[in-house]
C-alpha cells in the first residue's frame, strides 16, 4: 500500500468511526451487500484471521485439491 493509498484509507476509516452507531452500521450494511466490496471485505477478514496458519506451497495445495 503507498502512503497516498494508506492516507486516504486513514481519512475513511476516520470518519467512518466519527458516525454515530446507526449511521456507521448502515454504511457497514450497505458495503457488505454490495457484492464487489462485500467480498472484498470478507475475503479481508478471512485473511486475518488465518494469518498465523502456515503457509503451503500452491502446488502442494492443487495436489490435495486433485486428491479430493
């Protein structure tokens, strides 16, 4: 991410966070039903939360998948 990217993030991320509860969930809401980012934002979670699982190579992973 570059500085400009991280910049703007902060500034959503900001007042994303000055909305009142019912306004934040809304916005929350409407970004989660709005497929492109709403799997954005799920495949983000998923990430980190797997973050701390080893890695595997992508070959050995096709491998298994073939095997199943």
């Amino acid at each position: 991410m570059t500085k400009a990217q991280a910049a703007t993030a902060d500034v959503f991320l900001t007042a994303l966070k000055a909305l009142p509860r019912a306004e934040r969930d809304a916005v929350l809401v409407q970004l989660a039903h709005d497929r492109a980012p709403g799997r954005d934002i799920l495949d983000l979670a998923m990430m980190a939360q797997r973050r701390t699982e080893p890695s595997r190579p992508f070959r050995a992973y096709l491998t298994l998948r073939r095997a199943k």
